[in-house]
C-alpha cells in the first residue's frame, strides 16, 4: 500500500484511541470542550502510530500498548497549547485552525493544557494490567519511560533552552541540545517504551533506540526547514516564525546545503540501525524516508 | 508537644522529601531553579503531612509513602504557580514571596508548573516498587488516585468552575463543586492514597475518606474567610482578591455567621467520622481543630 496512505490510516487509528480514552467523568462541559479541540486537531499522529507500530512489530500486547499511544499524542498536543501561548511563542494557527487560547482565551488554555498532560498520565495509571503477571512491571516501565521523556530533563528542558536561546549567538552544542530534547525525547520515547512493553531483548531495544534517535533529530530539522520552504497551507501552521523570534534552527546554524546533508546522513544511520534485526522493518524504513524526504 | 511546633516539624520533614526528589537529570539550571523557588517556597506541606501521617497511623510503609507525598506537592505548587499567572488570578504575593511569573517572567512560569506537575508523576513512577509483592499494586492504587483527584474531573475541574464562575450570580450548587473540586479533591487524596497504600480495610477506607472530604471543605472555607478577614503579612499572600474578582465564596453565598457554623458542623463531622476507629487519632483530630479554629 502507498505509504502515506497507510500512515493516513494509522492516524485514524490513533485518532479512534483518543475517543476510547477521552476525558471522562465529572468534567466541566467547558474544559472538555477546550482539551478536545486540540487534541482532536487531527495531525500525523506519529507518536502514537510509532508505539502501535514497534509493539505490533515485536509482537507484543497490543491492548496494553493503546493508552500508552494515547498518552503520548495527549502529552504532544498540552506541550502545543503551552508554545503556542501568548507568553510564549504566540501563535494563532496550527494544525490549519485557530490555537487554543484564540478561541477560548489564556486562562482556560492554560487549564486545558494542564488537563491534557494530567489526562495522559490518568490514561496510563488508571489503565494499568494489575493482574497481568507476564506484562505488569513492562508496561509500568513504559510508563515511566514516557513521563521522563516528557519532563524536566526530556521535552520541557529542550523547551526551556529553546525559548532561552532565542536571538543568541548560534552554538552548535546548545542547537543539539534543543534538538534532542524538545522533540527528540518524545519522539524516542515512543519506541523505546513500545519496546520495553514488549520486553525485547537488549540488542532490539538498543538497535530500535538508535533508529528513533536518528528519526527524531530528522524530523526536527525537516521541520526548521519546513519553517523556511514550507507552505502555510498545507502545513497547517504559521511559517517563517524560527527567523522571526530568532530561534536557533538548523539551517541558521549550518546553513541549508549542510543542513539537507545531515538530513540525508540521519536517514542512513536510522535505517542502518534496524537492518540485522529480525522484525518486520517495512513501515519503519518508509516511516524514515517519509520524514527524510518530506516536501521541502 | 503543642500542634503547631508538631505541624512544623512535620512540615520540616516533608521538606526534606521535597530535596530528596528534587528534579535531577540533565535539567537545565534556570529551569530547576524556577522550578525550586516555588516548591521551596514554604508553606504548610499539609498535603503531604496528611500522607505521610495517614500512613503512619494505619502503620503501612512509610518509604513507599515518601514519593507519594513529594508528588502531592508538586502538584498543589504548580497549581499555584499557574492558578497566579497574569491570564489567571494575576498574582504577585504567594507564600510570602513575589510569585514565580514575577520573578522569572511568565514563559518560564509556564514550563516551571508544567515541570512540577510532570516531575510528580515522575517521582511516583521512578520510585514504584517494582519487587514488593505484598505492596506494588496498592502502590500503584494510591499513585491513580493522587492522579485523578489532580485531572480534569478533580481539581482542574475545580479551578475552571472557579474561573468561569466569577461575576456570576451565586450558586450553592456550582460553589459546592468548586469546593470540592478545586480544594478538597487534593486534600482528600492524600489520606484516601495513605488508605490505600495500607490495605486498610473497607470501613477504615471509608471513615479516613469522610474525614478528610469534611476537612477539605473546611479548608477551603477557612480560606474564603481568610480572604476576607485574614492578615496579608502573617498569611503571605495578597487578601481581599476573591470579593475584587467576583469570585464564587461560601461567606459570598451564605454569609459570614452561617459560614462559621458551617465550619464548626465539619469539625463535628470529621471528628465524628474516624471516632470508632482503633488507630491513633489524636494528630487527625488536632489537625482538624487547627483548620476549624484558625486565627480569623
């Protein structure tokens, strides 16, 4: 099947997990409303399609992986509604609507954010196989991969030197640091979670690592460059903002012509990282070139 | 020993869990330092002592209580530091100290509450006692609930209530959700989680949660009064902001005389509530006293 057909479907998919585990209970109509908006926004669901992907792929317990998934586009969409705040990257489009705190005002942006990234974790604690004796301490570790991947020394630490950086001298150092942490974290976090629940052994879970170290650092600058080349339209967010508010990209620091080679080095080394392994790599080589190759 | 030099130390102990979970890691520096001057700010800890107090009195284990009580004010300071930014309560005195927006701007605040409410999950799932048999899943219980009473159907639940309530007409019914919500779930989860992570039986569960849903609510009310009777220097925040914000109060809706019987009806109900139970009782039942009786 073409692949971006494919990766459509699997969005659905993510998308249905995100009815399944949606904000229930005593919730103000409001605050669900305003969680819902974003986080229903549509989008590539990478993260969640990763986690399916790699559990399915090392034939684990799909069940187990599904609030995981969810958790993780709900953790992705709060970290959304936080940047696109007025205090602090002040947007008012993504993913091709009007943001969060457009259209239902600071105050309850704030709160839905929140409520989102409380929501994931609620997802996975209140989803937890307690009498599952094979799966239990994995899926715990999964957990914990995922909440580390998104805390103070994972995504919010590379928002914090993100937003410190800004009109700062270009350095190297700092730019890989962003990189790795802003959306590198969470875009590992996927796969190695996927692949501790599935409790894979040393070699797979270090091989499969490598690949999504390799595809989040891609994705990343295929995105800076999209920043510059891309069109608004389609993408479905504001474009030429990294220059605007002096962000450190990729391209600022090494220029475009470097910054088109690492993307090409990137998509050798992820697929390079997976090739002894004995799974099924299909989705993940395309999942790799899509990102290594998206229309720039 | 007299209870307020008894709270103090306790308060002092849950201090030392706040250093001993401190956010480590590759953190950059500003971020744990805006992240710290909150969580450090003083206060007192009842959260926590209420955990670790509940915990010692149905004599369960005290270490695996330890970073359920970190998490628990985690997750109350973050609310503050969000509940005083400029789009929300705009808040510049809080805990004796200029609120952390003040101090380290509002993007920072931000990411400084997301920080915090993330590092508390991540303190509970780092520290679950993976080979502890007889307590992993009563671990994991009371690590779900401290969760849920923080989310979207718990206080998040309550602080958009409160928000969306102000100006409006006064409603007993929309006042009681927000109490119970916006304060009282967060309060109640600390003892509910202690019960749980003890085993306690049934009846104990059910009397150690009607006396801290009762508490709870006298907190809050105490605190509606405090607002408004309360001394700005000795309470470290600013006072008289709920009558300046239109905000939804118990004195507001029932007024001053009804609202001091109201709390002394909850002392009598939380007293009442654990008097058959065969646990020491006397901290609970002074821990109650002090919240009903205090200076106003």
């Amino acid at each position: 099947m073409d692949y971006e057909l494919e990766l459509k479907n699997r969005a659905q998919e993510a998308n249905k997990l995100l009815e399944k585990f949606a904000p229930t209970g005593d919730v103000p109509p409001l605050l669900k409303e305003a969680m819902e908006y974003s986080l229903k926004a549509g989008g590539k669901r990478i993260r969640p399609v990763l986690l399916m992907e790699t559990v399915k792929i090392c034939k684990g317990p799909l069940n187990l992986a599904e609030p995981l998934a969810a958790a993780l586009e709900m953790i992705h969409t709060y970290s959304l509604i936080h940047d696109d705040l007025p205090a602090m990257d002040n947007d008012t489009l993504r993913r091709g609507r009007a943001t969060n705190h457009v259209v239902y005002g600071e105050a309850m942006a704030i709160l839905a954010g929140d409520g989102l990234l409380n929501c994931a974790f609620q997802t996975m604690t209140e989803n937890i196989p307690y009498d599952d004796d094979k799966y239990l301490k994995a899926y715990l570790k999964a957990m914990n991969e995922i909440t580390c991947a998104a805390g103070h020394s994972g995504m919010i630490a590379g928002q914090v030197m993100d937003m410190l950086s800004e009109g700062k001298q270009p350095d190297k150092d700092v730019l890989a640091y962003i990189h790795n942490h802003k959306t590198g974290a969470l875009l590992t976090a996927p796969i190695k979670a996927g692949a501790l629940l599935c409790l894979c052994d040393e070699n797979t879970y270090n091989s499969l690592t490598a690949y999504a170290r390799a595809l989040g650092l891609a994705f990343q600058i295929a995105d800076d460059i999209l920043d510059i080349k891309g069109d608004k339209g389609k993408l479905g967010k504001s474009t030429g903002k990294d220059e605007q508010s002096g962000k450190l990209t990729y391209p600022l620091v090494y220029g475009l012509g470097k910054t088109y080679e690492k993307i090409e080095q990137l998509y050798k080394e992820a697929t390079s990282s997976i090739k002894n392994l004995n799974i099924e790599k299909e989705f993940l080589i395309n999942t790799a070139d899509f990102i290594c190759s998206r229309d720039y």
